[in-house]
C-alpha cells in the first residue's frame, strides 16, 4: 500500500508539473555541495497546499525558504499574497533551474516580486522585515544554531512577529529552535483528514 501510494503520488507530481510548465522534482545528490544531506527531495505539492491555506498570509508579508532548491514551495506561496518572497539555495544549478520555474509561470502568481539567491545562507543578510520563514530539513545543528542567532538578532533589530514553519525536523532541530527562549509554539490546527499530509510540519513564533 505504502509503495503504491508513493507512486500515485509520483504520478500526480509529473503530471502536475507537466500542466504548470515546471520542474522541481529530480535527484540532486546534495553533498557534492556541500549539503548535510543526501538526496534533493522536494516538499509534497499536497502539503504545501494545505499548509498555505493554514498560514493567514497578508500584503506585508515577506517569505523566505531556506534552501529553495528548484522552487516548488517558491511557487505555491507566490500564488499569496506576500509583499515579497525570498529562496536562498546554495547549488546555483538548482536555483537557474528555479528561475526558469518562474518565467514560465510568472504571470499566473499574485505575488511577482520574488528573489531567487545562490547563497550560503549564513553569508547572506536577513531582511529586517522578514515575517515567515520555511525550512525543510536544510542544514545540520550547528548550521541552526548560526541561523537562528541571525534570525533573532534580525527580530532585536527590527522588532515584529515572525513565524517559523519547519518540515521534517528532527529532536535535536527543536531542542535547538525552542532553547533559544524566544519560540512559541503554534497550533496548525490541522483536520484529522489531512494529519498524515502535514504529520511531520510544525510552526512557532519567534517572540519580540
């Protein structure tokens, strides 16, 4: 059942994909730049719909996806309402590929001022008016450790509400997110329909 499940899901993501004009699925073996990690696998399209339709996204708004690979969750929060939207990928083959992602759907997004960086994303400067941040399992502790001290010395800077989205993290993830002292959980509230799509997401809010 598992097996074909996943292949349904396969199916439906080369389908969609064909339909949108795009690529983000492919296999990217992350450590040959120096990833954490092995495969390049992107977040499922399910998940991410119903995750977006959870998040109360307003005009002042700017997202940023840490490790955006080929832009999938890119171009479902670009179908919002954000002010602005950022990915920071540090394989520039996988961000031309997310740039040409967006010139092909661009006109159908609402939000069309989107910034596609090929960074390591602790050499890159946090914008003070970042309000929603999305990771997806893209760097190890240490790496989370540096991210969150900029993240906050951001928030110190500027003062306002940022919510923190992670997808697929681990203990030692939210042992290190939460002992900062400045994270509060969120409750998604998510269906019980749809709690098998979104089992592994978990949002906080980083405190003022």
């Amino acid at each position: 059942m598992g097996r074909a499940s996943a292949a349904a899901r396969g199916t439906a993501s080369r389908v969609l994909e064909r339909a949108l004009g795009v690529e983000t699925r492919g296999l990217v073996w992350q450590k040959d730049a120096g990833y954490a990690y092995g495969l390049y696998r992107p977040t499922a399209w399910l998940t991410l719909r119903e995750l977006f339709r959870r998040l109360d996204v307003g005009e002042e708004d700017v997202f940023l996806d840490v490790g955006s690979g080929m832009g999938r969750v890119l171009l479902v929060a670009a179908r919002h309402p954000f002010k602005r939207i950022i990915g920071v990928e540090q394989n520039s083959e996988m961000t031309d590929v997310a740039r040409r992602n967006f010139e092909h759907t661009r006109r159908r997004l609402r939000c069309r001022d989107v910034e596609l960086v090929a960074a390591d994303v602790l050499d890159w400067e946090i914008p003070d008016d970042l309000t929603l941040v999305y990771l997806y399992c893209p760097f190890p502790e240490q790496v989370l450790e540096r991210f969150m001290e900029r993240l906050i010395a951001s928030i110190d800077r500027n003062p306002r509400a940022v919510r923190l989205v992670y997808n697929f993290s681990t203990t030692g993830n939210r042992q290190t997110i939460m002992g900062t002292g400045r994270a509060e959980l969120v409750d998604l509230r998510v269906p019980r329909h749809l709690r098998r799509a979104l089992r592994e997401v978990w949002m906080v809010r980083l405190l003022q």
